[in-house]
C-alpha cells in the first residue's frame, strides 16, 4: 500500500436535529469531496471565552482522498455554524479495495 486516506472529523450543535446533520454531511458527499460521512452524538466538555460548557454534539467523520482534504476542510470552514469549528484530520492506512472506492476508482 503506498498510498494513503484522509480522515476528516467535525462536531456541529447538539441541538441540530439528525435530519439538519445528514442534510448537511450529503451535501459535501453529492459535491464528491469525501466518499463516506458517518455521524454519532457525543458529549463534549471543552473552554470556550474562558469558561467551561458542555454539552451534546454531533461528531461527524469523513474520509476523502489525500488530494481532497483541504477542498473538504475549506468547505467544512464556509458552511460550518461555529465561530472557531473543529476541523481535525489524520491521514490512515486502509486495505487497497477500500483506498480505491474513497478515490472513486
């Protein structure tokens, strides 16, 4: 395996219903910036303007190819409801079946 994926992961408000959040995850899969987009409630606890709030959020993860990460990341940014978003991304080993359905071969 020489080459590589790119996982990308976000959080959106809690209180956005399923609906909004897949709504909006679909959009950047039509658009063919990542390939897959899965979702899941968490809890969060984090500082923010100097005091700690928690509270639930959707974390959404994608997986795009390595050359769409920061197309996905910049689109992330612009449609994205937080004033400071959580945009993280790692690149990943995966088997060569996989590698080629992310990169749409």
């Amino acid at each position: 395996m020489n080459e590589m994926i790119s996982v990308v992961q976000t959080t959106l408000p809690g209180e956005w219903l399923e609906a909004e959040v897949g709504e909006w995850a679909f959009s950047i899969i039509n658009e063919k910036i990542a390939a897959c987009a899965q979702r899941n409630l968490v809890d969060s606890t984090y500082r923010w303007q100097d005091k700690i709030e928690y509270g639930p959020e959707w974390r959404i993860q994608f997986k795009t190819s390595i050359d769409k990460t920061e197309q996905l990341m910049t689109r992330i940014n612009d449609t994205h409801p937080y004033e400071s978003p959580q945009i993280i991304w790692w690149e990943a080993n995966s088997t060569d079946q996989y590698l080629n359905w992310v990169q749409g071969r």
